[in-house]
C-alpha cells in the first residue's frame, strides 16, 4: 500500500475515535439508535457515505 492509503486510514482512525473519546455516553446512545434503524435505511445512510467519500477525494486529488 502507497503511503497516502496508510495516512488515509490513519486519518480515518483518528476521526472515528474521537466520538467514544470525548464523548462516550453520546456516542452510545448514537450507536444504540443506529441498531434500531432498518436495514434499507442503514443501507442508504452507507451509500450516501460512500459517495460523498468518493466525492471529497475526487475533488481533492
């Protein structure tokens, strides 16, 4: 893997990890009403990441 893919997950990590560190009661509670959603709306919340995920590095590389 190229070195900008390893920055690229470790930049991913970090964000990630900020919700249980600073606010971890937040963050569960965000879990737990995300477990509740049905599966075609988990679905098209991911897609929506997906894209705008492929957006932002399309416009930034």
């Amino acid at each position: 893997m190229s070195n900008s893919i390893w920055m690229a997950l470790g930049l991913v990590l970090i964000v990630e990890g900020l919700g249980p560190l600073l606010a971890p009661n937040g963050w569960r509670a965000m879990v737990a009403q995300l477990s509740e959603q049905s599966d075609n709306h988990l679905r098209r919340m991911g897609g929506c990441l997906v894209v705008a995920g492929v957006v932002i590095a399309y416009v930034f590389a």
